[in-house]
C-alpha cells in the first residue's frame, strides 16, 4: 500500500495515478480514506486525554475522602463506558481505513505510458529476425498432436477445458526450458526456492492479488488457502514481518513451481493451444532490495535483460514493451512485458512480465530493513520478471523451430538437457 503521508499530502498524484490505469472506482478510495483519517486524527486527541485521566484516576482516589469516593467512582465508572464506545470507534475507523488503502493502487512512473490497454503499450526494442520459412508452418498445437506430444480432447475430459498433456520429446523439452531458466539464475547469484503452491489470504494480500484478483485464484475455501498464480506470491512474503539487514540486501531468489489461474473474463480467447491454460509452470525471479529508487530501476533492467539473454540463447524473436497505464496491475509501478514472435499468431505473443513496486508490496507485507549503522527502520523495495513460463514458451519454441519434415530443432543452448539432441520428433512428410 502507499504511505499515508504520501497520501495526505499529495491526493491529486494519487488520484491521477489511479486514473492512469483507468481504475476510477480505486480513485474514489483516495477521498474516502482522507475522509476516515480525518475523523479518526480528530477523535485522537480526546482518545488520550480519556486515556491519561483513567490511568491517573487511582491516585486521585486515594487523595479522596470516604464521601467523595462514591461520587468519583460513579463517575468514573460512565468515563470507562464512555472511553469504551470511543475505543470501539476508533477500532471501526482504523479497519476502515486499512481497507480503504488497500483499494489504492500503487502511483505508475513518470515514464509509464499512456493508454487504455495492452493495445497501447509502447515498444521499447525487438531482436531478432522473424523467419521466412519457405514452407506452410503448423501451428505447435498441429505440429504436437501429430508428433503424439499433444493432447487436449483426454485433458479436457478429466479436467475441463484449457487443460492439456503433454508427452514424450515436449514434456522433456518442458523440461529442459524450466531447468536452463533456473541455471541461467543462479549463475548469476540467485538463490533457488522451492515454495509453497498453497498460501493464506495474507500472503495474497501482501502481494497486492487481493483485493481484486479473487476471480482469477483457484480457492481451497474448507482450508482457507489458495494457489498460487505465480511464485511472486510466496517468494515476496518470505521475510513479511521481518526487520532484515542492510548488509543483507539484496535478496534474490529465483523459484520454480507450478501455477493455476482461473483464467476468468477469457471466454471464448485463445481456445486453441497452449497459450491461455489453467495449470502451468514458471521460473520467477524476484529481488529484495533497499529502498532506493535509481536502484530499483537499475535492478528492473537487470531482470528484463536475464529473460532476454535467455531468449536469445533460444534464438527466438522478440520484442519489450512499456505497459501502458490501462494495462497496469494495482500494484506495479512500471512494467516491461516481453512478447515472443508465434507464427500461429502472425504476431508477438506475451511470454514475460516484469515489474518493480518500490515499497508497495513491503507495507504490505510490512518487510524492512535496518539501515547500516543502527539507522532507521525503512521499508524494502521488490521487484520480480518472468524468466521462463511454460507451456507458453513451447509455442515459439515450436513453432518457430520447425522443419519442413515437421521435427524440431533444438536451440544448442538446450541440447545439454535434452542429451544432446538436435532434433526432436520424427519426420511427418
């Protein structure tokens, strides 16, 4: 959430921030949690006056005579009820406020674009040559049910639709993806996680899912607990409520795991293939760091640029993007997607996103620091990208790797895991 002092003394930012990324009912947040902090800063004053009078009232009372006694106990039996109700005020205002910050969304960067949706996000560079093949090219979905990698009519009959299952070469390729992504980090100094699947609504909250990202989480309601759409969500909480070091930051860690959206809103959208599914997996990267924005921003572009390397290492077209304004999440400050070059599509396809919050999700989690030399107490900044995301991924990777015989070739940076192979997949033609 955003500090209350930012919010007092710079409404209209908070107001426009909102605005920018065309959430207009999070706008009118702003005024109603003015509103409450106003009453409740109000009522604060009496609040400890009362206070201060009933811890003082004992001695007084022993000052008192066997007659005056009586008197001041009656009254001081009304101050308590009195003191109560103003107490239970109080409780009712501060909750109200909480969950009226919690509705205001982080304020985008100066250099966030506008516009409406991801429609309007800006191109920032591309790399690579989109192939001319000579040939009609299969779409992966095409190319994997004829190779026996694919099949979505036995996933769809167990699980529903957007499911899939996959076989043989692609489930090894799958996997070949996942572990190059967690190589390439932890060659560069991240940790390894392997968290949770399940978390507590805290943890959703912390990270700025709730509220507002309810209808897009598979909910476990007997047990209070809810999976994960991305590992940004347990990884970020792994130091919510602790005070941390600063000689300890940055954290960086990268996680791969399993993730499950509901994919709500999207009916009808991408109904063929392997683009929008229920279940996946991710490699996430995400950094905690000292609250230093030029820092922030420098990390941000690290991030962006381990995707990148790995996508070339793939050689795989694409191009970065500015998200928009419109197509911002409430809890991003800026962030770059990196969209993959899909033939089926006859255009770039989202593959990665990477985001920094400065200290919005740490409020919320309520993850600081202890600035070196017994300094003040200050919030983290976090950030996280999207290293690999399968079985998206295998969409470019297929599709633009095909040969004419309807066999795969594999990327040399992926050979290793696949046992050295260069080619997947028998020829079909």
């Amino acid at each position: 959430m955003l500090d209350l002092k930012l919010l007092r003394e710079n409404p209209d930012a908070v107001r426009a921030g909102a605005m920018k990324k065309r959430m207009p009912d999070r706008a009118a947040a702003v005024d109603r949690a003015l509103a409450v902090d106003v009453e409740l800063r109000a009522m604060l004053p009496k609040l400890d006056a009362m206070r201060s009078e009933q811890k003082s009232a004992g001695k007084e009372m022993g000052k008192l005579g066997p007659a005056e006694r009586e008197a001041f106990l009656a009254k001081q039996k009304e101050r308590k009820v009195e003191l109560q109700a103003l107490e239970e005020k109080e409780k009712r205002l501060r909750a109200d406020l909480d969950a009226q910050l919690a509705l205001i969304p982080n304020v985008p960067d100066a250099d966030v674009p506008e516009g409406k949706d991801d429609t309007e996000n800006v191109e920032v560079r591309r790399w690579g040559t989109v192939r001319d093949f000579g040939f009609q090219p299969k779409p992966h979905y095409e190319l994997g049910e004829a190779q026996g990698w694919l099949d979505f009519d036995r996933a769809a009959a167990m699980a529903g639709s957007r499911n899939y299952i996959l076989f043989g070469d692609l489930a090894l390729l799958h996997d070949a993806v996942l572990r190059y992504a967690v190589d390439l980090l932890v060659a560069r100094g991240f940790t390894p996680v392997d968290p949770p699947l399940l978390v507590r609504d805290a943890a959703m909250y912390g990270t700025g899912f709730f509220p507002g990202g309810e209808e897009q989480t598979y909910r476990c309601e007997k047990d209070g607990l809810n999976l994960i759409g991305t590992s940004e969500v347990p990884v970020t909480s792994l130091h919510g409520g602790e005070m941390l070091a600063e000689a300890d930051l940055p954290k960086k860690y990268v996680a791969r795991s399993a993730c499950f959206r509901r994919e709500a809103g999207t009916y009808g959208k991408d109904t063929r293939g392997l683009y929008r599914v229920h279940q996946f997996q991710k490699v996430e990267q995400v950094i905690v760091d000292v609250a230093d924005k030029a820092r922030s921003i420098q990390r941000h572009q690290e991030i962006v640029r381990n995707a990148e390397d790995m996508l070339q290492a793939f050689d795989l077209p694409y191009r970065v993007v500015a998200v928009c304004g419109g197509d911002l999440g409430v809890p991003q400050a800026m962030k770059y997607d990196i969209e993959t070059w899909m033939p089926s599509r006859g255009n770039y396809g989202e593959t990665h996103s990477a985001s920094r919050f400065y200290d919005y999700q740490a409020r919320r989690l309520d993850l600081r620091y202890r600035q070196k030399d017994g300094g003040k107490a200050t919030y983290c900044h976090t950030l996280n990208n999207t290293v690999a995301a399968s079985p998206r991924i295998l969409i470019p990777l297929l599709e633009n790797h095909q040969q004419q015989d309807g066999t795969v070739r594999v990327p040399p940076a992926l050979q290793p895991y696949l046992g050295g192979r260069a080619v997947l997949g028998k020829p079909l033609r």
